[in-house]
C-alpha cells in the first residue's frame, strides 16, 4: 500500500497538447465566466435544484429569474 506522499498524479490531455498557449488560456477564461454565471445564479436567484433536467425548463427556470431581478433592479434606478 502506497502511502500519499508515493502517489503521483499525471495530468494528460490530448485535446490540450495540440493547442496553443494563448487558445488554452482563452478556453480557460470563457469556462472561468461559466463558472461566474452559475456562481451569480445561486447568489441572487435562489435556484437550488432544476425541476426537469431539458434543456427548455433549465432555459425557463433560469431565464425568467433573470429577467425579474433584471426588471426590478432597473425599475430601483428609475424610481431612486
């Protein structure tokens, strides 16, 4: 039995290795702002769990949220 300090890890990906430095960075970046998004959608939407798994009641249950909080907040800038 190996111990943790005997474990290596390799990290290999084919679809990186053919690509080049400044591609890799800007996948990663577009992934970061996925990341962001979802972050902001538990923050302020509340959405803990999707009701149906397709792709129309994700759209949905995300969607008019947004457009709500969206509605609201520009409604605060008008009246104050």
């Amino acid at each position: 039995m190996k111990t943790s300090a005997q474990i290596q890890f390799t990290v290999f990906s084919p679809i990186t290795s053919r690509l080049r430095h400044s591609t890799v960075v800007k996948l990663y970046r577009e992934g970061w702002q996925i990341e962001l998004f979802f972050k902001w959608i538990k923050q302020h939407l509340h959405i803990k769990t999707f009701f149906e798994n397709t792709r129309n009641a994700v759209f949905a249950q995300i969607w008019i949220p947004s457009v709500t909080v969206f509605c609201l907040s520009l409604l605060r800038n008008i009246i104050c």
